[in-house]
C-alpha cells in the first residue's frame, strides 16, 4: 500500500477482533495454568475458605467449645510436626468411653478448680519450653513436674528451679528420632539425677552425655521415688492435688491448631503420641458449659496453645490421663516426720431411721500435730496391704487432730476395712505409713 493511502474501515474492524481474541486466549491460558486466579479477574469475589476457618465452623458444628488458629506447630508438614511426638508406638485414641474414667465414689471431696499457677496465691510452675524439632516431649514432661515438686516439697513457690532437659536427652538411651521411655528417664533421676541447665543448656539436638559440664555429679538433683496412679478421674484429682503428674495423649491433625478453650478431637488424622504435664482440672469451665476438662502443661513453647503454652482437653479425650499418668517425690531440705503410731480403727453404733442400724468407724493414734508436723492423712484400703491404700482426707487439708471419723456407704455396713495413717508436713510431703489397722467392734 503506497504511503498516505488510508487503512479500509473492514481491516481495522478485523484487526481488533484478532488483537481482542489473542488477549482472551493468553488470559484463559494463564488460567488454566494457574497464572492468573479468579480472584484477579473479579475483585469483589470472596476470597477461598481457610483450613482454620473450616476447622473452626466444624467445631460450632460438634458442639465444642475451643478456637483454632495458624500456629507454628499448624505451619509445619507433617514430617516436620511427628518429630514432636516422643511416643510414636501409642495407639490411636480420640475419645475414651465414659466407663473407664467415671469418678470413683467415696469420701473423697475435691474442689470444682484447681490450678498450681494460682495455689494458695502462687505459681508453682517454671516458664513453658520449647522441644523443638526433637521428640522430646517425655523428658520435657518430667521436668515439667519435677521442678514444681521441688518448690513444694521446699515450700517456696519463688524457689529457682531450672533443671537440664538436655542432660536428661544425652545421658539416657533414646534420640530425637524415636523418643524416651518414661521408666527410663524416671530411674536415672532416682539414681543419678539431673544438673541444672547452666551445665548443659538445652539444644533439641542428638548431642553426647560428655557435653555435660565436668562437675554435673556434685549439682545433680535426685528424686527419692516414683510411682504410677490410677486412671479414674478423683485418683488423678487426688494425686494432683499434692503435686503435678505426667500424662500422655494422642494427638491428631486438629490439635495442632489449638489457641484456646477446652479441646476435644473435631477432625484429622492421628499423628503420634504426645508427653505432657496435668496441672489442673476445671469441673463447670465459665466458657464451656458441660466441658469437665484438665489443665496441661504442653512443650512447645509460650507462643502455642492459652495462657502461654498451656491448654485445656475435655476429660477421657485422645486417652487423656489414661497411660503414663506418674508421680514423683522429692524429700526436700526438711525430713519428713515420723509415721504415727499405736492407729486404731473402732466401730460406732447408732440407731437410724426405722430402727436401722448405723456404723461409723473412729480412727485414732496417739501424736498431735506438733513441730515439723503440720498434720496427718488417713488412707483406707480394703485389703490388708498399704498397695491399696488410697487417701480419705484431701491433700491440701490434713486432720490437725489425732483422730478421724468415716462413715461407710450404706452398701458396706458389714464389711471389714484396714486405715493407715501419715505424717504431712506444711509443705504437703508425707512421711511413711503407720501400721495398719482393721476396723473392730469396741
């Protein structure tokens, strides 16, 4: 075409419709190959549902009462999470039937919460930790309680305890891959104990037990003893209500989310087994009606879970309370006193209603709360041994008296029943049981 001849109307009308075409086209590409969002074509169109938003209208939906949120532990692939899970053989487990954690029924009495970071206006507990990628979680448990059971066996809530998880990692057998066993960890602080952190700072890693600083022997703390408790819930209130005790869980996908409220399983995979620290109970928790919970301490870190990495989990659920539940004792700088002696246990009669027969059972010994004594736990069994012991009176309340009276359920008028007793100190350690003995007419 010679110059200054104009372009016919068609051709531009033609060029317009290819350019248009060619530009529709690369935009559909760019979609189909995921260049380019829906979004980005229409920016008034709702943005894609989150996980944590899905995750927490399935909990509305089950009824629960705990939010989800992105947390560390939520970001990583699963590869990354399972190495917190120091317990990788335990079954899974997201609810426990009713049966096997229903309180057992006795004299026993226990307040609706109980929490040691505020007992008698005092936090017991050391600052959270963090495992990091390490399957630490059944050493960082133990120490978890090991550190409060020594303030209150010393009686000072402000007593610096700061003890090296890492020792604990290097100096007993396993790895960060496969984990510690309980028994394990539990007997070296019977017999060798643990330094503080200062002679071997915690790292999360597979480090060698010669890292240890050279006097680690002469600052070592050592636990007198340990035991496991019972499963049902008042075993559990009792023994954590004279000090924290490990327990262990399943943990599944959505827990991993967990920021505050009373948790239970809502959905997800089973991941692992986890270690962590009961310190509490909730009976009527004020922001979930219904939910009786425990308090646990976790291991990751005070920027996981409420109230600076602790949380709540309905009782029974993911196998709470129901394995690796532990206890340990620890002397203190103050012996514990003597066991009573000469305890005798004496029927009592009285006429009840319609002329029934009523029987009380009188417990006495000869000492009277006096010097290092604060008072005195009476235990009932009903065989002749101390194993089946378990207390009557409540851990924070000893009797300041040298007797003690129990009633009998109306099903168990006839039956025969062995009462120990012990000494308590101010900080609620025990001395050893007295001798036992067998309820007796007068």
């Amino acid at each position: 075409m010679e110059k200054g001849t104009k372009t016919p109307r068609n051709l531009k009308r033609l060029g317009l419709v290819l350019a248009i075409t060619a530009a529709l086209a690369l935009v559909g590409a760019a979609i189909g190959f995921g260049l380019v969002g829906c979004s980005d074509m229409d920016q008034d169109e709702s943005p894609r549902i989150s996980e944590v938003d899905l995750l927490n209208k399935a909990i509305a939906d089950a009824g629960a009462y705990w939010v989800a949120a992105e947390t560390w532990v939520s970001q990583l692939p699963l590869e990354e999470r399972q190495k917190l899970y120091g317990l990788p053989n335990r079954p899974e487990q997201a609810d426990t039937p009713i049966d096997e954690i229903a309180p057992t029924m006795g004299q026993q009495s226990f307040p609706e919460r109980f929490d040691w970071r505020n007992n008698q206006g005092a936090n017991w507990m050391s600052g959270i930790r963090n495992q990091k990628q390490c399957g630490s979680c059944v050493v960082m448990c133990i120490v978890g309680v090991m550190e409060p059971v020594i303030r209150i066996a010393d009686g000072n809530p402000d007593e610096t305890v700061n003890l090296s998880e890492q020792h604990l990692c290097s100096c007993v057998n396993g790895s960060c891959e496969t984990g510690w066993w309980y028994g394990a960890v539990l007997d070296y602080l019977v017999n060798s104990g643990v330094p503080d952190e200062d002679c071997f700072p915690y790292k999360g890693q597979n480090l060698p037990c010669s890292n240890t600083c050279s006097d680690w022997q002469s600052r070592a703390v050592k636990i007198d003893a340990y035991w496991e408790i019972g499963k049902s819930i008042d075993a559990i209130k009792q023994e954590v209500m004279r000090a924290p005790i490990t327990t262990s869980f399943s943990v599944y996908h959505d827990f991993n989310s967990y920021k505050g409220g009373v948790y239970e399983y809502v959905s997800g995979a089973y991941e692992g087994g986890h270690a962590v620290v009961i310190i509490g109970w909730d009976d009527n928790p004020p922001d979930a009606p219904g939910k009786s919970c425990w308090i646990c301490r976790n291991s990751w870190g005070p920027n996981w879970g409420e109230g600076e990495g602790y949380f709540r989990i309905l009782w029974g659920n993911c196998g709470i309370g129901q394995d690796d539940n532990y206890a340990m004792s620890y002397s203190g700088s103050t012996p514990p006193p003597p066991p009573p002696t000469k305890v005798k246990a004496i029927n009592r009669y009285s006429q009840g209603v319609a002329g029934a027969s009523l029987r009380r059972i009188d417990i006495s010994w000869n000492e009277e709360p006096s010097g290092s004594t604060y008072g005195f736990h009476v235990y009932k069994s009903n065989t002749n041994s101390y194993s089946g012991m378990s207390r009557l009176t409540q851990a924070s309340s000893p009797v300041k008296t040298n007797h003690y009276e129990y009633t009998p359920s109306s099903g168990d008028t006839d039956q025969v029943f062995y009462f120990a007793v012990t000494a308590a100190l101010a900080t609620g350690a025990e001395g050893d049981y007295s001798n036992i003995a067998q309820n007796v007419d007068p």
